[in-house]
C-alpha cells in the first residue's frame, strides 16, 4: 500500500511558483516515473493534494520500478520534478482535466534510487560534463497505426500508403494530426511527421535536446499516440515487429556533443577533416562500435526486438559504421557546412528500449572510447549483408547479437556499461529481459502447431 507522508523534500517550491498555478488549473496530477523496462508508470492524486505531494514526496513500492520483488529496496519515495509539469492537453471521457509531472525516485536514506532510471542518465550527463561535453540527444520513433483485425493479432494496417507518400484516406494521417497538436501544447517542437515504407507506418519527429528531457518526452510522445489513436478506432503500436510480413519499427538515435562553455561548441565537427569529423567523434564512435553488443541490450530489450533484426530485412545487423550507408547500424550524419549539425546516428535500437537507459549506455561508451584513444575502422559505405564473411573478416566488421540471451550475455560482461547503469539497474534489466525470454522459450505458437503435430 502507498501513502504519502509530510517528510520534507528538497523539492519544495514557494506558494507562488509556477507549477503551483498550474496545478490549480487541473482536476488530477499524475505522478509519471518509468520502470527498469522504460515503462511508464503513474500515481494520479487530486489537484488540491498537489503542493503536499509536491513537498512531501510519496512512498512508492519498490518493485513496481525494479519488476520484481525485493525486501531490500520496498520502500521508496517519488518526489516530482516540477520544472517537467504539463497540463495534458486532452481532456478525460468525463471532460476533467489532468496535469504530468516526472518524479525522481529516492532511497530511504533521500539519495537518488540506484535503479531509477532518470537517476542513471542524469549520472551519465554530470560525467560527461565533466569532460566538458555537454550531450544532445535526438529520436526518431517508428510506429504503425493500425485498425481491430483478427484475433490474437496486433491488427491491420490503418491505410496503404508507403514512404513519404500523400494519403488519399485521410483518417490515419488526422491522429498523426491529432498526436503533433497536443505534443506542441505540452510545449514539445514538433518538427514533422510523415509515412514510413510499410502500410500504415508513421514517424513523428521533435526538436532534439538534453539528454534527461529527450528521454522522457520519448515516453510522453508513445502515451499521446496510444491516446490519439484510440480517440479514432485504431491503435498506435510501438513495438519492434508487431506485423510478419511488413518492416519492423525502429528507434533512431541521435546523439552530438557540445562544450559546456558559454559559446557552445559542437566538438563533433572538424572543418579540416574529410568527413567533417573531429579526433573526439572518431574515438567516441570506436568506443560505440567497441560496445555495440552491450548497447544492444539496451536498445534492443525483447524477445520480439529480435524478429526485426535479421539479415536482408532493411535493418542493421553488423557493427559497421558509415557516412551515406543507409543500412549501416551507425551512421554519421549532418551537413558540414552546419557544424552543430554533426552527429552519429545509432539505427538499430528500437522503441522498446528504456532511452534513459540507453542514453546512459552511449554516454559511457563514448567516453570509454575517448578514454582508450579507440582508433575508429575504415567506413562501410556498402550493405554488410552483401559482404562475404571473408571480405566482413577482412574488414573487421562483426555481428551485432541476433538473440535476447546473447545480448544480455554481452551486457553482463561490459565491465564499462554496467558501470554506467550501476550493478543493480544492470542486474534489473538482465533479470527482466531473462524472463521475457524464458517465457517466450516455454510457449508453444500456433506456427508450431502447424509444422509440427501431424508431422514428427
């Protein structure tokens, strides 16, 4: 059972701030934190309780953030953080309004809960500004919408439009609609959005920014596209490879550097070199590269995430690197002539991953590179899959995991990523995602049934 409490907060704000005056224009208040799993969670209380709750913080059971039950860390404290408060721009069936506001997660002892996840990245952040390096973070986040179909499915594409195209049937294109107004008055940039390649594949991009605020405006955008699409008979679906026979959906990862001096400096470019990259981009980049089958894990959490990562598919399944290789895993993209522009864009993650922890993930690879003067391979400017394995030898250029199991095996022998995530959180996540795929390995699919009971 969860209660709140007066326990005192360094959270607390004067009568007259401004999420004060926001709370009084709402009915509710959700309390939103994100589990070990990237999950969005939620405990809503009545306005009038909200500078109370906002002081005193409220007492959270443990599990709910880890996934699973542990005596030792049952007793935690969301305390908001009131510099993320919105006012959802929809209204309830009810017509009452709700307001947002991220928490942070502490301990008994009032410190930053090792295993919260904002707590991870906002590490990850201070040790790169140590260095000097400020992160900026952008997304790019595939999702289909899709209308009731059969039984046990995810449903049917909501048009048959493809890449880019202009639809004739408008329908899905207003949720798209519908998504980009209410994430622009919980004062989001959106930037625009268009029609992936599959039937009723959508991308909706916004502006890029610091690390903590990109990765909790990614949690937001997929709870207004669940909405938004719902409000219209459909279903806004996040996850890697909801449909067999269609393209899976991805994450798009984009992530510079900055001096943390007053001028701002994108110390990812370098005017002279050939690329426009600087010496600091190659060996972050290395140490990504270096990394990659740790940073799978994180990006790439599912059993399902693994449906979509197959070869000749579309997607990244090799550690290569590349500057207009589309299919490559990592890419360097941004115009030369537009320094800040300059960033390295990570295609294999996809939306199921907990971007706090990923972030962090990067962060830590990035500097293990810098550290270790990493030199970074020569480009793959060609598809991988169409390489032989002795030309793929040759050039260095290895798989990315292929499997749940393999994945987390590299995660728990990255010495520098759970370094980063700290051993608990990185405990949480391999526990979790270990479930997920012994459930999976215990299921018996019709697709088995099928092949197997009449024939073996």
């Amino acid at each position: 059972m969860t209660t709140s409490s007066p326990k005192a907060a360094s959270s607390k704000l004067p009568a007259s701030s401004p999420d004060t005056r926001l709370a009084q224009d709402v009915d509710f208040v959700q309390l939103l934190f994100t589990d070990i799993a990237g999950h969005l969670k939620t405990l809503e209380i009545p306005a009038a309780r909200w500078a109370e709750v906002r002081d005193g913080g409220w007492t959270l059971d443990g599990s709910v953030l880890l996934g699973y039950g542990d005596p030792e860390h049952s007793d935690l404290r969301l305390v908001p953080d009131p510099s993320t408060y919105v006012r959802r721009p929809w209204t309830t069936v009810s017509g009452r309004t709700v307001g947002m506001v991220f928490c942070d997660v502490l301990d008994t002892a009032g410190r930053p809960f090792a295993a919260d996840p904002r707590a991870v990245l906002r590490k990850a952040v201070r040790a790169s500004e140590a260095r000097g390096q400020r992160p900026v973070f952008g997304v790019e986040a595939e999702f289909y919408l899709l209308r009731p179909g059969t039984p046990g499915t995810a449903g049917e594409p909501a048009d048959g439009a493809g890449y880019w195209d202009v639809s004739v049937d408008e329908e899905a294109d207003e949720v798209c609609r519908d998504i980009a107004e209410a994430l622009a008055a919980m004062d989001f940039t959106v930037d625009g959005h268009h029609h992936e390649v599959c039937a009723g594949q959508r991308e909706l991009v916004f502006r890029h920014g610091d690390a903590l605020t990109t990765a909790d405006r990614l949690l937001l955008l997929k709870h207004t596209a669940r909405v938004m699409a719902r409000r219209r008979g459909m279903s806004a679906v996040f996850m890697p490879k909801p449909l067999a026979h269609l393209y899976g959906n991805a994450l798009h990862v984009h992530v510079s550097l900055e001096s943390t001096g007053a001028a701002a400096g994108a110390l990812f470019h370098d005017g002279t070199d050939a690329d426009g990259m600087s010496a600091l981009f190659r060996s972050s980049l290395a140490g990504v590269l270096d990394h990659a089958p740790a940073l799978t894990a994180l990006g790439n959490p599912t059993v399902n995430s693994y449906k979509r990562l197959v070869p000749a598919s579309g997607t990244p399944v090799h550690r290569s690197w590349a500057r207009h290789n589309r299919s490559t895993a990592f890419k360097v993209v941004g115009d030369n002539a537009a320094p800040r522009s300059l960033r390295l864009e990570m295609r294999s993650p996809d939306p199921a991953a907990n971007p706090h922890l990923l972030f962090a993930g990067v962060l830590a690879a990035f500097a293990d590179g810098q550290d270790r003067g990493l030199e970074l391979s020569e480009a793959c400017e060609e598809p991988a899959d169409l390489l032989t394995p002795d030309a793929l030898a040759t050039r260095g250029i290895l798989p990315l995991p292929t499997d749940l199991p393999s994945a987390l095996r590299a995660l728990e022998e990255d010495d520098t990523l759970r370094g980063a995530l700290g051993e608990l959180a990185a405990d949480a996540v391999v526990r979790n995602s270990a479930a997920d795929w012994a459930a999976w390995h215990r299921l018996v699919t019709p697709w088995e049934i099928e092949r197997y009971a009449e024939s073996v």
